[in-house]
C-alpha cells in the first residue's frame, strides 16, 4: 500500500522534565496560521504522491499541550478524509486533564501512552517540570479512563540503561494491566550502553518472549514477527522528503526525525514547498555505500544501508555505523533464530 507519512511537530514544549528527553529545550508552539499552512502543503503532497493512506502523527514535546492546533489540522483534513483513509497518531504522556472535546478527537487516533513500568522506575526518569513528583499516578489514571472508553490506547516504553536490568518485569506488568503487547524503544542517544547492558536488554527481552509464549502463544508469535520485521526487513530507497516529512512547529520540512530541527537537513517549508536541490543534495548523501559495512551479511536488512544520517547522528561520521546499533542488529538476529518456530508460523 502507497503511504504518504507526515509526522507535526505541534510544540516542543512538556509539562514534565524526563531525564532521557532528546528534544530540543527552545520552546515552540505552531502557530493556527503554520497549521492552515500544514494543512494545505499536506492536500498538495496527497495529489503528487497519489496515496492509498495518510498517516498524520502529532509529536512533541507532549502534543497535547497545543490540542487547538491539533483540533484545527484534523478539521482541515476532514474533506481528504472522505477520500482516503486517514491514520491519526499521537503519543502523549497521559498527564494532562482531558474533557470530552479532547476524547472527541482522541478517539480518531491510535493513541500511546508513555509508562516506563512500574510505578518506582516510571517515577525515577519521568517527572513533573520543576518539581520531584513523579507522574506515574496520573499517567495510569489516563491509560485507564481510556481502556474504560474502549478506544485504541497502547503503552509505550522507554528503555536505558538505568531501567534496562528490571525491562522483563517493567513489561509484564504493563502487559498485565493493558492485557495487550507493550510497545517499547530502547534510547539510543544514551551514550552509556556498554556491552553489560546490552546484554542484559537482550537477557530481558528473552524472558518477555518466553513468557508470553507460556502465557499467550499469540502475542508471543506476534512480538518475534514484529522484531524481525523491524530488524529484518528488506531495506530500501529512503523515502524522506518525497513520502515522509516531517514538519517542525515552524513550519519547516524535514525527511526525518534525526534530521528535524537541522538546518544543513531542511528541505523547504510549508508555505513554499520543497527546495528540490536541497533534497537533491540529501539524497546523495543515502545513495553512498557505508564503507565499514562492506561485507556484513546483515547489511541489506539495516538502516546504515539506507540512512547515512543514522550513521552521522550516532558516530559522527556518514561512513561509519553505530557500535551500538551493530551489536543490536547481532543479538537480534540471535534472539530470532532461538524463536525461529515462532515467527515462522
């Protein structure tokens, strides 16, 4: 299915003050003016792509914070959306009181939930701005009105290497409360994952493996096939800037999210459209092979191939590819081959 994929970035504002944030601290919000703009540059974009679906997702900061903005893109949309199916997307971090104009909307989306586990570690990284308190509490409270509203609500988790020895059990027991698999990313920007921590993520993901596969074989069976589409996927041409944008508080196009915010990245703005050389010029940059790659078995299957910016972000240089990222790639391929029967059913 042909994709067009617009990630907004309708505020890089928060409300809390999580230790492992990487979003730049200089605040914005999107003006209702960039939103029209948003909306316009998004209805053009549809007919060059001519997509199948739309995929909108409302990033921050916590999204929430500016929901008029949010509010005015979804309206905007409303005749494209008798046209095609449109997925709304946004991840918040359940802490805001809601009214029933906020579910209105909320129930349009496919909705995460960010909780690190239980309430001690969630506690430890994710706290209200200017204040120790911790924003487990409010956060469940959330994620359980929503549950209650039946709507499409996911827990999204964070892993560190500060939370990474109690990952299994932080998983279980959201898996527990939510009755559903719980999405999760390990934070690459974290400059201290060692070869100790890196196993013990992976220690971790074993023992959520087995127990889903002793307790329920189905999310069992769609866990490993999810990790090794993510994995192991065929990789191919990057699409940023031609199918995927994403589009800063300001209103500024970028191909990425490594590359949101970086003027030597901007392709153009909304207003004005893409700068074609520019984008031009990026894309030469993906079309190099990554030399200290030659010859690994996994390379077909990894970002280094595709996006050098990947490569740039996290080793400083375009050529080489993350340590980290590498010995990810290593183990994961260990991990699925232990659960081979699983995913191949």
């Amino acid at each position: 299915m042909k994709d067009l994929a617009v990630t907004i970035w309708v505020t890089n504002d928060c409300n809390l003050l999580c230790e492992y944030c990487y979003v730049n601290k200089h605040i914005d919000y999107m003006s209702e003016n960039t939103a029209d703009e948003v909306v316009r540059f998004i209805n053009k974009k549809d007919e060059e792509v001519n997509s199948e679906r739309l995929k909108i997702v409302f990033s921050g900061g916590e999204p929430l914070l500016n929901f008029k903005v949010i509010k005015r893109i979804i309206d905007g949309l409303k005749a494209l959306e008798m046209k095609k199916t449109i997925i709304y997307m946004i991840t918040t971090n359940g802490t805001l009181s809601l009214c029933d104009d906020h579910y209105k909307y909320l129930k349009k989306m496919w909705v995460s939930i960010s909780i690190d586990g239980t309430e001690k570690w969630h506690n430890l990284a994710r706290k209200y701005k200017n204040s120790s308190e911790g924003s487990y509490e409010k956060a469940m409270f959330t994620l359980n009105e929503m549950l209650a509203k039946q709507m499409p609500v996911r827990v999204r988790m964070t892993i560190t290497p500060d939370n990474v020895v109690n990952f299994a059990e932080n998983y279980i027991e959201l898996y527990k409360i939510t009755n559903q698999l719980v999405a999760f990313e390990p934070n690459l920007s974290d400059n201290r994952w060692s070869k100790d921590t890196l196993d013990m993520l992976f220690e971790n993901l074993r023992k959520i493996i087995v127990y889903l596969q002793d307790n329920n074989l189905k999310d069992a069976m769609e866990i490993t096939y999810a990790l090794k589409e993510q994995y192991f996927h065929f990789r191919t041409k990057c699409s940023g800037g031609i199918s995927t944008f994403h589009i800063s508080s300001i209103g500024k196009l970028y191909p990425c999210i490594l590359a949101t915010g970086v003027e030597e990245y901007e392709l153009g703005d909304v207003e004005n459209g893409i700068d074609f050389k520019r984008l031009n010029n990026f894309h030469k940059i993906n079309e190099k092979k990554t030399q200290d790659c030659e010859g690994c078995s996994f390379y077909d299957n990894c970002e280094s191939k595709t996006c050098k910016i990947v490569n740039k972000y996290y080793s400083g240089s375009y050529d080489s590819p993350s340590v980290v990222k590498c010995n990810i790639q290593n183990k994961m391929y260990q991990l699925l081959m232990e659960f081979k029967k699983l995913w191949e059913k």
